[in-house]
C-alpha cells in the first residue's frame, strides 16, 4: 500500500497544507545521536515497565505454574540439543539456567523463553567439532559482543526483517541435517541416513538395529506428535521419564547421556589457540547473525500469540541486550549460545503466563535440575533424546512455504532452496549470502514501488490516500455530476440510485441513499445509515455486513483513490461492522477487517485483517495489515498506530464467523422477501419502556 497522504484545502488560488499520515507532521532535520538516545530511553522505559507489570498484573500463581511447565518442556530439549551439538549434556543445561535467567530478567521480551535452539544447533555441532567445546562457549562470548553492538546501534529494528524465505529455509535445512544425525541414534547404528538409503533394498541392515533403542525413541516422538494439541501437557519430559524410569528397573542395554556434574563449572574465560582464534571468528558470524534473527522472530512470534491479551510488547534493542549478556556470561561458564526460541516460548504463552516471573522462574527451575537431579538425568538413553529431535527436526522442515512460493513467487522460493542446500551442505554462509541476494534481486524487479514512499507528495486536493490495483474490486470509475449550486450539487447526489445485487439483503428499515455500490452479499440490517449524500460514492464489498444501528458517511470532497477511482468510503470484502460503529469517510477499510461494537473510523486507512476493538476511535492515520486496535483505544497519531499489536487466529476466526452467519441470514431474509413475507420491523410501545430499558434501568451487579 502507498504511503496515505491527507491534503488540506487551502484558500483559493493557493495550495493546501500537506501532511503525511505515516509519518506525523513533516519531519525536521536531526542529529545522528537523536534516534539513538531515544531508542536508549525506549529500552530503559521497557525494562522499567516490565518491573512494574510484575506488581500490577498480580499473576504470580499463573506465573508459578507456567515456569514450571516451561522447565518441564524445557529440561530433555536442552539436553538433547547439547548432545546434538557434540557438547557435554551440561552444557545445554547450564546454558538453558544461566542465559535463561539473564535474558529473562533483562530481555524486551517479557515472555519470550531463551535455551539451546535447534536452528542453531548445526553450526554449534560444527565449532564444537573444528574447535572442541572451549571454542564453543568462547563462540558463545563473540555471538554476546556482537548482539550488545546490535543492541545499541539500533540495528535489531533491521534484524528482524529477515525475509521469511531466507530464514525459513535456513530451518528447514537445519531440519534435515537433525534427521540425519539423529535418525542413525534413533536405530542404535552408525549408518548415515544416506547410506541407509543406498542399503534399503538389503534387508541385512535390520540386523544391526538396536529394537530397545527404536521402542525408546518411538515411545517419546508419539507421545509428544499424539499429545500436541494440548498445548500445557509436558509429553516431552513425560516420555523421557517413563522410558528412563522402564529401562533402568527392567536392565535395558542401551546407550545413556553418562555421568553429569551436579555442580556449575567455574566461571573461567575460555582458552582458544592463537592460530584458530580467526577462523573462529568467520564461523561464528553467521551464527551470531542467527541466534539474533532468531529470537527477534521469535519475540515477534510471541506477541501474536498473546493478541490483545499482551501485556508488554516486544522492545527489539532491549531484547538483543538481553540475549547478549546471556551468552557473554553463558561462555565464561563453558555454556553453548542461546537464543530466544518459538517452541518454549509458546508453552509459556499457552500455560497462562503474564510477566517476565514465569520466564525467570523456568530458568531457576532448570538450575535445581542441575544440582538436585545429574545423577537421573544420567541415566538418560540417547535414544529417547533422539525421538524427540527427530519430532523437532520434521517441525522445522516448512515444505508448505516452499509450495506456496513455487507458485506465488519463484524467485523467493529459488532463495528458500539456495539457503537450505547451503545449510545440509555444510556452505552455511555461502547459502545465506545466496538467499538473501535472490530476495533482493525479486524485490528490485517486481516489488520495489510496492514500499511506503519516504518523500512526500503533492496529491490533488481533498484527495485522502492512494491505492494500488489490489486494493480495488469494483472497475466502474463515478464520476459527480457537474450540476451548479449547492443544492443543484446536494439533489445529485440524494437522487442518485444505489447498485444492488440481487443477492444482497436491505432491511426496509435501513436508508442507503445515494451512489452506493454493493457487493454480492452484503447484509445491511434494520437501523443502519449508509448516506452517500454529502461524501460520495460508497462502496461495500460482496459478503460484508452492517449490523444494527451502523452509520456509513463522508465529508464532501474528501477521497481515497483505489486503483485511480475516488471513493469517499471504500469497504472491502468479508468485512463485518458490529452495531452502532460509525465509519465516516474518506475512509478505506481492507478486506477481512472487524469494526467492533461502538467503535468509530474517520479519515483513515484500516488494512487487511485489522480487529477494531469495542469502543475504539481510529482517526487520521493507516492502520497497517493484521493489526488489533484494543478495546477503548484512541488511535488519533500514527505512532500510536504503528506501535499497534497484531491480530490474533481468533480474532480472524471470530470475523470469519460473523461474515458466514450475515451472509447466511441476508439469504433468509431474501427468501422470505421473494415469498411475500417482509421481515419484521423494529417497534416498541409509546408510553412504556421496553424490556431491554427495564432491564438495564436497574442497578445489577450480575451484568458482566
């Protein structure tokens, strides 16, 4: 969507006065230093805050339990990711402990869960491989200084724009090459994947298989793919205690995780020869650029989950500053990096987590673990830790994303395989720089004018935004009639006859007046106002509905262009308007969209997928795609706009039912008009109040 831009009338014969939406007034010249210090004072008023939500929110019982849930998920990945990555089975949870608590504590994340992360663990199981597990926890202090300088130069604003194909099809290698080293672990052989594949045909093979290591990793992948959807059920740690628990008292010769110290080891700079020290250095920046990719996705991630339920949203810079300490202290106590990571993190949200307590308590949980338990988490078979990766790696492999870009956008798929084959490869970087050159090399060709202009312009006056292609469903361009005197102009428009489908629905006692265009489907219900007599036309998209009670007006003059025709108000399809909304143009409102209860719209642009809350006041600005505007909330400046949460599956759930339902009633009403039979009309008896004014009048303390 093109930058919206609002042009003010000026006196005759002299131009208006131009503001961008987007941007606030017209920007004046800074310093340098200026979006610096203010992103500093950002980070210090989100640490601040997420103190104080911590009184304010007085969730600690929900806060307890989700901790606890969290470390119960969180106990076999880290010790499996550490046992994948070539480390000692300490080292994961050492890492999960320390990096958890510091980026707990000090992250712009409130939720968001840090540990040992699979995407990472390929590049960890290399350092620990070329440089021994000194190399890896000194890795862990490198990926630490370069987040902090990420952290205070405002480049985690750049971070998280890493294109979804790039980094989704850095996971999905990262997928593949888990399955192929843990599938062998899983059969109790050394066999690569590939050579198994080469031997299938020989049923020889079948002899080497160890069938109590296969029942082990079976046992844990079913149990945690059977119980998914129950999202607090810890199936992982379940799994891997029930066949820790059988293999022990019943002798199973299987291979275990082996002996785990019951202390911390000692905080102690890590030592790495001279002559390494550069070549640890090259393998560690693709892995410092991941782990902060990931955890601000991550932390992204989080906040969706939470919808308008979030408390605190994520504050980039903050967030980098608290994964970076954490693995700055991780790697002087011989720990692996850590990042934020989606899994963990959403078990947090679903278990009813409110603020930062939850993460630090998971985090102090797991380093109980380390003191009270190394002597059972030894006892461990690998073969129940490689169950579980086997679950995670098929997770992480996003064949969908790849379909859907084969057939929408071919050269972003060709970047999700470029990086993916980098990545089972072992040509890491060389996969990445390839993805992220594919990426731009598509965007310069078929998507740079799509990006909001940075300069302002001149558009004609009364002229509200502009629109491109896709944002239009109706081709027929209406023109005003050129009539002359204001009543002349007022009688045009009134007299003007509205376009509707015989597949629409207009209660009697609704008035569309007008040049309105309606959609297939749209249901406008008894009490609504759609006037197109002052700002004109209007159109309503097919399946979109106005409940009771909801007034559609414009200012004169006033527009929002959508592919080159002016619209005083433009509502796209599938779109419900909850009863007494009011949505006064010029005004574009995206497809998908829920207007709530009492809420107003003016002068504005609302995009695709957006939840208008109850009560809630958007003016003057651009609502971006996928946003929640809270209940009551006033949205008057585009800060406020910008700083919007995102849109939650139920919300989209909830409007997608609301549209199937209208559109099913305006069918009945339809019906019932073609039989002869009106519906009925709204009436109350003068005199008496109605039932409804009864009931309310009363004092009651049993409404909400």
């Amino acid at each position: 969507m093109t930058s919206p831009v609002l042009v003010q009338p000026g006196k005759a014969g002299k131009p208006g006065k131009i503001r961008r939406v987007s941007r606030g007034v017209k920007p004046q010249i800074r310093s340098m230093w200026e979006p610096l210090s203010q992103d500093w004072g950002s980070m210090w008023a989100s640490f601040v805050g997420s103190i104080k939500d911590v009184h304010q929110q007085q969730s600690l019982p929900q806060d307890v339990l989700a901790g606890l849930t969290v470390a119960a998920v969180a106990l076999p990945l880290n010790l499996a990711l550490a046992v994948a990555s070539g480390m000692p089975p300490a080292a994961g949870l050492v890492a999960g402990a320390i990096g958890g608590l510091i980026a707990g504590f000090i992250g712009g994340a409130p939720l968001q869960v840090t540990g040992p992360a699979a995407a990472l663990a390929s590049i960890v199981a290399a350092i620990a491989l070329g440089f021994g597990p000194a190399g890896v926890a000194m890795a862990a202090i490198m990926v630490g200084g370069f987040q902090l300088i990420l952290a205070f130069s405002r480049a985690g604003h750049l971070m998280a724009r890493v294109p979804e194909s790039v980094l989704a099809g850095f996971t999905t290698g990262v997928g593949i090459k888990l399955l192929d080293q843990q599938i062998p672990e899983l059969l109790g052989f050394d066999y690569r994947v590939s050579q198994l594949a080469s031997m299938i045909h020989r049923p020889d093979w079948l002899r080497e298989v160890e069938w109590l290591a296969v029942v082990c990793g079976l046992f844990v992948a079913l149990l945690v793919v059977g119980t998914a959807r129950f999202k607090r059920f810890p199936a992982a740690i379940l799994g891997v205690g029930v066949v820790t628990f059988i293999a022990n008292y019943v002798g199973w010769d299987i291979t275990r995780v082996g002996e785990v110290p019951s202390t911390f080891p000692p905080f102690a700079f890590p030592t790495v020869a001279d002559g390494k020290l550069g070549d640890l250095v090259l393998a560690v920046l693709p892995l410092a650029f991941l782990a902060s990719a990931e955890s601000l996705l991550a932390a992204r991630a989080v906040d969706r989950m939470q919808g308008e339920n979030i408390v605190r949203p994520a504050q980039p810079s903050l967030e980098l500053m608290g994964q970076g300490l954490a693995n700055l202290v991780v790697g002087f106590f011989s720990g692996m990096p850590v990042s934020g990571v989606v899994v963990r993190s959403g078990v947090n949200v679903q278990s009813g987590a409110r603020t930062k307590v939850a993460t630090i308590l998971h985090a102090l949980f797991l380093g109980g673990a380390v003191l009270l338990m190394s002597g059972l988490i030894a006892k461990v078979p690998l073969a129940a830790l490689a169950g579980l990766l086997c679950v995670i790696g098929v997770r992480l492999i996003d064949v969908g994303l790849l379909i859907e870009l084969v057939r929408e956008e071919k050269l972003e798929a060709l970047a999700f395989l470029v990086t993916a084959g980098g990545t089972i490869t072992g040509h890491l970087m060389l996969g990445l720089v390839g993805g992220v050159l594919i990426h731009a090399v598509n965007w310069f060709i078929f998507h740079r004018h799509e990006k909001k202009e940075t300069e302002l312009k001149v558009l004609p006056n009364g002229l509200r935004a502009v629109l491109r292609k896709e944002h239009a469903l109706a081709r027929t361009v209406h023109r005003d009639h050129d009539l002359t005197g204001s009543a002349a102009e007022w009688m045009a428009h009134v007299r003007s006859t509205p376009t509707v489908p015989s597949t629409a629905f207009v209660h009697e006692q609704a008035a569309v007046i007008g040049q309105v265009v309606l959609g297939e489907n749209v249901h406008i219900a008894a009490g609504s106002s759609v006037r197109a007599d002052e700002g004109t036309p209007f159109f309503i998209g097919p399946n979109t509905n106005l409940q009771d009670g909801v007034v559609i007006h414009a200012l004169k003059q006033k527009h929002v262009q959508v592919d080159g025709e002016k619209w005083a108000v433009f509502i796209g399809r599938n779109v419900s308007i909850a009863h007494d909304a009011l949505v006064h143009g010029p005004c574009y409102v995206g497809d998908d969209t829920f207007v709530g209860f009492k809420a107003v719209v003016h002068d504005s642009v609302v995009g695709r997928g957006c939840f208008v809350g109850i009560g809630a006041v958007v003016v003057g600005v651009e609502v971006a795609d996928g946003r929640f505007v809270p209940h009551g909330t006033i949205v008057d400046t585009q800060d406020k706009a910008d700083a919007l949460g995102v849109a939650t599956d139920a919300h989209r759930h909830f409007n997608e039912d609301v549209v199937d339902v209208n559109r099913g009633l305006a069918a009945a009403y339809r019906r019932l008009l073609d039989a002869g039979h009106p519906p009925p009309r709204l009436s109350s008896t003068a005199g008496e109040p109605s039932i409804w004014d009864e009931r309310w009048a009363r004092p009651s303390n049993d409404r909400f």
